[in-house]
C-alpha cells in the first residue's frame, strides 16, 4: 500500500512514551532524505505509539521507501572520490596496474616508490599493491584486478567527508491509511480490470491481494487470461474455476501457475512436481468437457507443454472416463489408434497416426493461395484473429470493412487499438519495422518494410470503424464536462509486452519518450549482489553517437572518460555486504558541445551470469547532481529499475540530446561474444538506438492520446487541447470519429481556461 497508494496501515497506538518524540523525529529526518515527508494524520498517529513499537514500524517503512530508490544498499564506488579521482588516462592506468600485476614481489620494495612498509597483500585476490602509489583514501577494491576488498582491510584508509548537496525538490507525501479491506479491494478490483497482462510487480501484488481478498470478488470474466489463470492458480478453488476454463489453453496456464511456473506459458517450471490427485482429476475433467476438435487443436499450440504434462496427467491410465483427452493427447505425441478412432473436422488419421488439420492451417493455405474469398471466411470465425490479419487480408484484396465493423464488438480494446495505430502508417513503408516477440526476456527484432501499402481510402475506412466501436465502449463510462487533454501523451505508448518490463519506481510503457530533467547534469548509477560462490562483473557503459549514429565515442571501463561523461571506476566482483555500484556522470551541455546527438545507456555482464542469478541488481539515473553531497542520494532520483530475467546485456533507455528526451527502450539484447563490451556492440546499438527512435516516432503503436481521444469524444460536453507549446484550444465534443480528427488539427489559441473544479474537470 506503501508503494501503490502512499499509504501507511497502522493498529491504533497505545500512547506515547518518554522516547516516542525522540524516535519518531529520527524516522521522520530519514525519511525527509529518502525524498518522503508524513502528512498530518500520519504523523499525529505515529507520535501516540509506544517506542519500542515505534522503531520497528519505522524500520519496516524506511526500509520499504529505501528499497523504491535504490537505497537500501551501501553505494560504494571503485574511485570513492568519483568524479573528481576518475583517472584522466584510462590506458596509463591500465599499464600501471599490468606492470604491478607481472613485477611485484612479496618482501621486495615497491617497483615506483622503493617503499616496503607500505605494501600490502589484499584479499581475496593476493595483489601486492603500494599505499605511497595507490591512493588508499580512494580506492574501495584491489587497484590491480577492481576486485572488492573489506573496507576493514589495512590497505583501505577512509574517504574524506563529501560536502552535503542541497536539494529543494517537493518531498512525496505519505499519508494514513483508513480502511485495509476497502482498498485493498479497490486495487483488486482494478488490476482484475485490466485489458493488458500485468508486469512483474503487478502479478506480485495480485497474489498477496488474492490470498487476502479470496475469490468471491472475481467477476464471471476476465479479459486477460493470464490474469484469471494466476487468480486460480494461487486459490485453486475447482467450483469456482471451473467456468472461467473454456480453452485447453486457459487450464494449461491454471496448472502452470498451481505448479509454480508463469501463466504466459514460456517455459514449463523446473523441475515440474507431481500433480496432486484430486488437481489431476479436475484437469482431466475440464478437458474432457471441451468439444474434442477444439480441445485436440488447443493442445496443439502448446504440444511441448502438454507433453511434459501427460507424463505426470496419464491419461492413457483413465481412457474409458476420458476418451477425448486421450484422443488429444494421441494426436500431439502421434500415438498409433485403432481403425476405427473418429479424428474430427480438425484432424486426419494417416498410417494409423493423428494428423492434426489447424485453423491456422487452414488459413495460412488461404493466403498463400491468394483466396482472398476463403482467408477472410474463414478469419470471420474468430473475432481476433480477423483483427490480427487485417492489413495481410486488406493487401490480398479481401473486402474486410464489414467484416471488421461486425467483428469489432467482440475484439479486446487494446488489439483494436493496436489494430488502428498500425493501419495508419500504412500509406507508405515504415522506415522500418520493429518485433518484440515474446519470451522470458524482452528483445526487439528490426527489419526492412516490404509491405505493400494500402490506399488512403482503405485505412481512413478502417480507422473510422475501429474509432466508432471504441467511442460507443467508451460512452458507457460516466459522462464528463470539461477534459483537458495534452499534446505530450501522443509521446507516451500504451502498454504492450508489459509481462517481462523491468520493475520501477516509476512505471513506464516501452516506447515513451519523456522529456530530460531540466538540469545539465544526469548521474546513471548500477548496483549489484553477487550470489556465494560466483564472481559477477556487471559493467554500466554509454554509447556515444552523432546525429547520424556514427559512434564519437564511449564510457565504460576502458575508456573512463570522455569530454561530457565521467565513469566511476570499474568494480570487477560484488560479495554481499557491500555488493558492487558504478557510476556515470553526463554533462549533458558538454557531450552536446562535443558532437553527441544520442546516448544509448547499457548493462553488460561481463563475465556473462544472468541478472536473475544475481542476489540484487537495480540500476537508475539521478537528476541534478554535482560533485558535491553523497555519491548516492535518494532524493535526486528519478528512475530506478530491476536487472531481471535470463538476460546479459540490457539496454533501458536511449537518449536524444538534441530534442532533450528520454526513449523508454527496457530491451535486452542476445549475447555474440564471451566478453562484452561497448566496442564489440557499436554497430548492434546504433542500429537498434536508430530503429526504436525511428519506429516510435513514426505513430505505429498506439499513444495514451489516442485512448485519451476517444474517452474525451464519447464522454465530455466541452474539451480543452493543451499544444505542446503551452497554447490551449477549446471544442465542443462528438461522439465521432470525426471529432477525434479535429483535435488534430492546430486552430487558434483560446484564453478560456478550464474550471479547476473536480467535480466538472477532468485530465485524462
């Protein structure tokens, strides 16, 4: 609730004590560095608790808001005098610490100072190093091979005290929270709403609300099948479940859940456990009641699964009580049938197999034989699908806009939605065009636009249906008076492939492009936890290109400095406690001054363990800073995200200096060396820096405006459009396509200003 809400749940305290005034101005200066301040309640009920329970409420809370931005961990750079000790010649460095490596001897005097007393053998690497050459006041690892060392090593002298950073930025307010149940409820209630696959964080917070909300609030149905597969699969109530499993399909991501595993179905759980017998049972049940040309093609798209499945499902065991899974079952592991086994309109029987006949078999016949007639009869059947093939149907000349407008009531808003954004851009070839298939990782695929293009008339029909079928959904919300929409959200995508997103402090879409931080100054920043028994050298690098994503340089561990950007030293192993954090320091003036037009942001590992091997690994940026104050502090960040998944090199955001904005990438990208490095992915960043900017700003994803102008069309009486220059426009609302046109259209600017009242006005 913290977190979502801003809300702080407390029992009833039991008055104050002699020390509650002492404690709770301690937990509320912590928290004031954390960037939170107590609202008024919050505080009057915090200060009659008792002391002792006191500091463990505080504990807990500042540990939470901690962990949100990254600080719940000591950030400990190589050079603890960063930026100022950041050596100016990375290779000198490179051949000071080469030359030490091969020449040092134990017992022998130092090879640049002649001293013995100062030399020191450090642990766990066994480097000889020198106080008199090696700055024991700045170094936080062995200097030889940046592996981390106690910082109680005799070798390690303390850092001298930073001066504070005054920052003046608003505080976020936490607040009292009333009722547990009630909005606990309202968040269940929302996230069961949603139309698109929860992220990570999101899918955690949904099994703590299930098992304290129970599955009596669940609605008969829900749009998102993995969100109802994680609802049963974390309270596996069969009654209950039962009619909300249609598909094969839906009881495979059910199990899959019960068993530990994902309900995006990408991977099976390892190891898979045993299946209890009465969940058996009822899985066997479910499919058996599915008709048997569905459920022998539903299981099709999923055979490998399936197949680890029987082996703990045995169907064959209970063939007389459940025949069609048996016959299922046979078709996707090919088992031999008798004569007389009845294959269904679906499927064939060949040399005594099960030869499955698919509905995208079928379809895939149709276009490729050019039958535009049969693809788009066949497409008809199901809603979605239609939709999906729209722009391969309209391109082989079928007559699909009726066939849209009839399928459109019973296709999901956001395929629509995505349906629309792609049509549109099809006058002419994108510039190019972007994949993000799914996976346990998020990765993106370019390639050149092939596509024919459609006529004008053709996708403003398309568009104009599509909008029409939003805008009467839409119209069933409660209507609004006046709505305030903003040029700026066209910038912002709506969510797609939000399953694998990183979890951050500050919930973005892949694809938004935010405007920078209005300073001259961004400090990227990584930490990381090595788990026992594995070394991890995790290395944060930036990539730095021209306007014409030619490469003008780098800064990462071999190159420490560049004109404009300023790396933190090069920590090579992170034990628990202190793990490992890095950092970069962007003078964004500077880097612009130097040439630099964009900046492409990665995480590498080296040595290439996962992330989600990793005890703890987050990265971020921080806005604002200088030299001055903590390396690391909370108040100055912006963004802050997990390092997750099965994944080595990930690439969050890219950077447009020129227009001064930020582009939301969170993809990964698949290793092709042992060893990586900025220098051995150059040509890899430019292009996919090049594609996401190109294919983002080219309109082919949907935008919150989009969403935002339909709900303003259907909803409000008057509506207000902010331009991106700050000027306002006023219209009166339709409720038609041709109204959201209009919006587009740059009229003359209006002094009317909207009517701050909430009850009238509305920002969507």
């Amino acid at each position: 609730m913290v977190r979502r809400e801003r809300l702080v749940f407390l029992e009833p305290g039991g008055g104050p004590d002699a020390r509650t005034d002492e404690v709770l101005a301690r937990i509320e200066a912590r928290a004031a560095e954390l960037g939170y301040v107590f609202s008024k309640g919050l505080y009057a009920q915090l200060n009659v608790t008792p002391s002792a329970e006191l500091a463990g409420i505080g504990d807990d809370l500042l540990q939470q808001l901690a962990t949100e931005r990254g600080a719940h961990v000591p950030h400990v750079p190589l050079f603890r005098n960063f930026p100022d000790s950041t050596p100016q010649d990375t290779f000198q460095l490179y051949l000071e610490r080469t030359l030490t490596h091969v020449f040092a001897s134990p017992d022998q005097p130092c090879l640049n100072c002649t001293t013995v007393d100062h030399v020191y053998v450090l642990d766990p690497c066994g480097h000889l190093v020198c106080a008199n050459c090696w700055d024991a006041t700045d170094y936080s690892a062995c200097p030889i091979c940046h592996r981390r060392v106690a910082l109680d090593n005799p070798f390690v002298q303390p850092a001298p005290q930073r001066e504070p950073l005054w920052d003046p930025r608003e505080l976020t307010l936490l607040d009292i929270g009333r009722d547990l149940d009630a909005t606990a409820t309202s968040i269940y209630t929302e996230l069961l709403a949603r139309t698109t696959p929860l992220n990570r964080q999101d899918r955690e917070d949904l099994k703590t609300l299930v098992r304290h909300c129970g599955v009596e609030l669940v609605p008969a149905h829900i749009l998102v099948r993995e969100t109802m597969a994680l609802i049963f699969g974390t309270w596996l109530e069969f009654d209950v479940a039962r009619p909300h499993l249609k598909t094969a399909t839906d009881v495979l991501r059910v199990l899959f859940v019960a068993l530990g595993g994902e309900a995006d179905l990408v991977a099976a759980p390892k190891p898979l456990p045993n299946i209890p017998r009465p969940v058996r049972r009822f899985v066997l049940t479910v499919l058996e009641a599915i008709p048997q040309d569905q459920l022998a093609e539903d299981m099709r798209r999923h055979a490998t699964h399936w197949k680890r499945i029987g082996e703990k499902l045995h169907p064959y065991e209970f063939q007389a009580r459940y025949p069609n899974v048996a016959l299922a079952f046979a078709a996707i592991r090919r088992t031999r049938v008798d004569d007389d086994f009845t294959a269904g309109s679906t499927a064939t029987v060949t040399r005594e197999r099960v030869r499955l006949r698919t509905f995208a078999t079928q379809l895939e016949e149709a276009l490729a034989a050019q039958d535009a007639e049969l693809a788009l009869e066949l497409a008809q059947r199901r809603p979605g699908e239609l939709v999906r093939r729209l722009d391969h149907l309209l391109r082989a000349g079928a007559d699909a806009i009726p066939a849209l407008a009839a399928a459109a009531p019973s296709v999901p808003a956001p395929l629509l939605l995505t349906a629309m954004a792609s049509i549109r851009t099809r006058a002419r070839p994108l510039p190019t065009r972007v994949f993000f298939p799914r996976g346990e990782v998020t990765k993106a695929f370019a390639t050149e636009d092939t596509r024919a293009p459609l006529d004008q008339a053709t996708i403003d029909a398309v568009v104009e249906t599509i909008q029409r079928e939003l805008i009467a959904r839409a119209a069933r919300a409660e209507p609004l008076d006046t709505v305030l929409l903003d040029e700026a959200a066209k910038d912002l995508t709506l969510p797609f492939r939000e399953r694998h997103s990183a979890r951050a402090l500050r919930t973005v879409a892949r694809g938004s492009r935010l405007p920078l931080p209005p300073t001259d100054n961004l400090r990227l920043f990584l930490h990381w936890t090595e788990p026992e028994h594995t070394r991890v050298d995790l290395d944060l690098s930036v990539a730095l290109y021209d306007a014409n994503w030619r490469m003008v340089g780098l800064c990462d561990y071999a190159s420490l400095r560049h004109e404009g950007a300023t790396h933190s030293g090069d920590l090579t192993s992170a034990p628990a406690p202190l793990g490992a954090s890095e950092f970069v320091d962007l003078d964004l003036p500077q880097l612009t001054a130097a040439g630099v037009a964009h900046l492409v942001t990665i995480v590498f590992s080296y040595n290439n363990v996962p992330f989600d091997a990793m005890t703890d690994a987050f990265a971020g940026f921080m806005s604002g800073r200088t030299q001055q104050g903590a390396i690391f502090d909370a108040r100055t960040v912006e963004q802050r995200f997990d390092l997750q998944g099965n994944a080595k090199i990930a690439v969050p955001a890219i950077l447009d200096l020129q227009r001064r904005e930020l582009l939301w990438a969170d993809v990964n990208l698949p290793p092709t060396m042992r060893f990586h490095s900025v220098g051995g992915y150059r040509a890899t960043l430019a292009h996919i820096g090049q594609d996401l900017q190109v294919y983002f700003s080219s309109g082919a994803r949907p935008t919150q405006w989009d969403l935002q102008a339909v709900h303003a069309a259907a909803r409000a009486r008057r509506v207000i459009v902010r331009r991106r220059d700050g000027t306002l426009e006023a219209f009166t609302a339709e409720p038609a396509p041709a109204f959201i046109a209009r919006l587009e259209i740059r009229g003359e600017p209006t002094t009317e200003r909207p009517d701050p009242t909430p009850e009238t006005t509305r920002m969507l």
